[in-house]
C-alpha cells in the first residue's frame, strides 16, 4: 500500500510564465493540479517542503492530500520540473486521483541477499539494468518498492520481470519479458593473469639487446671481408711501378 501524506500548499491566482517567476521570486515553487472532474487548480509551496518529498524512492507512487485552505484534495505527484544549472525544483504537477483511477508510475527496485549469490561471492558484479519498473495500477494498489531476491544466482544468471510476484492489479507496462538485473563476470584482473604479461615484457625486453647485437655483428663481416680484400694473395706478382722503385736503390747500394 502507498503511503499518504497531508501536503499544505497555497493559492495562485495568475497563470503563465511571468506569475511562476514572480511566486518563484517570492521563494515559493509554483505548481498545478489537474485531473478529475474539476478544473486546474494553481498552487505554490515551500521549496524544502518538496525537496524533502522528492528524496523518498517512492515519492511518485506515494498519495498526498493537498490541503488549500481547507479543503484537500487527494493527488500524486505526476513530474517535477528542474533548473538545469542548480538543480532546484522549478514547477510541481499534481494530478487528483480517485479510487478506480489507473495511473502509470516508476516503482523503485530493492535487491536483497547479495550475499547469498554464489557468483558475487566468486568476484561477480551485480549489474543493474532497470532502477525501476513502470506500472500501470490504481493508487491503492500500488507497492511502494519492488523486491528482487539474489539467492542463488551464479555468474552469468539474470532475473527478468516475469520472475518478479506482483501485488494484484499491478501491471508492468511493458509487455515483453524484460531484464531487471544479471551477475556479470568480474572486470579486474587477477595474479594468475597478470604474471604472463609480465613475463612477456620481460622476454621482449631480453630480445631487443640480442636483436643489436646481432645487427653489430652484421655490421662487422663486411668489414673483416674488406681487410681480406686487400691483403695480397700469396705469389702475386709486386706491379710494375714497385720494380721500377726498387732498382735505383740496388744500384746505389753497388
């Protein structure tokens, strides 16, 4: 069952975006409620007021009775508009609900037993896919949280939907059998996987000196072949210029 709450807010009597930027200057939020048989009804209300509602999970499955003046009218919360910079509550919706109305809203999703799950006790994360899960159900109907059981659940293993036991009355408004959560693997790496990695840069680092010395050695045979070259071949005959040289000195040795 959804909690309900007593709401005090105020009157506004204009409308339009000049009214809502003088109650907000006022330091009220402006707001509307709408719905049922009865014409929109313009309010204003204490900014910590709604920003304290707004932190409760099920702030839009919960009932408030918003008392103007006396007379109070029964509403949930339908959208709260957001000053993209700071992030305060701008503008309220509210929309009378009665007792056969059917209304769609996000219910939260709890997880329990987290330790009872075999894969996150093997490393496994708990990857969450959906938050909440939008129903359709009439007001009193509706559960304030949805609860997922962990228990059992291995690495791999998912919970979608159709495993989850409604209160009666309550639908989810989408039709296919959608995941909620899964147990993925772990991401971080472990010893074992590491070492080899580490020993491959390590074989990789040893095998760059080899690769420079063999490259040196290279370098060095032509010029060993060089010196080969120009050596002279045993019995080669001297040139003709060394005779010539040679025999002015054997005569003046005469």
């Amino acid at each position: 069952m959804p909690k309900t709450s007593t709401l005090a807010v105020q009157g506004r009597d204009r409308a339009g975006k000049g009214a809502a930027r003088a109650t907000r200057r006022g330091g009220l939020v402006p707001g509307v409620i709408y719905g049922g048989k009865e014409d929109a009804t313009l309010i204003a209300l204490e900014p910590r007021t709604l920003v304290t509602l707004m932190h409760d999970p099920a702030f839009k499955t919960n009932i408030f009775e918003v008392d103007l003046g006396g007379k109070k009218q029964r509403t949930m919360a339908m959208d709260v508009q957001l000053d993209p910079v700071s992030d305060k509550p701008i503008h309220v919706d509210f929309r009378r609900i009665e007792k056969d109305t059917l209304v769609r809203v996000p219910v939260p999703v709890r997880f329990h037993n987290e330790g009872a799950s075999p894969g996150i006790k093997m490393g496994g994360v708990l990857n969450i896919v959906r938050h909440d899960v939008e129903v359709r159900a009439r007001p009193d109907d509706l559960p304030d949280h949805i609860d997922v059981d962990l228990t059992g659940l291995g690495i791999g293993d998912s919970v979608h939907i159709n495993a989850i036991t409604l209160p009666k009355g309550v639908k989810p408004t989408i039709a296919r059998n959608f995941t909620i959560c899964t147990i993925a693997p772990p991401t971080v790496m472990t010893a074992e996987e590491e070492t080899p990695t580490a020993s491959a840069a390590t074989a990789e680092g040893a095998a760059a000196p080899a690769e420079g010395a063999a490259a040196a050695a290279g370098a060095a045979a032509p010029a060993a072949g060089a010196k080969g070259a120009a050596a002279p071949a045993a019995g080669a005959k001297p040139a003709a210029g060394a005779k010539a040289a040679a025999a002015p000195a054997a005569a003046k040795k005469k």
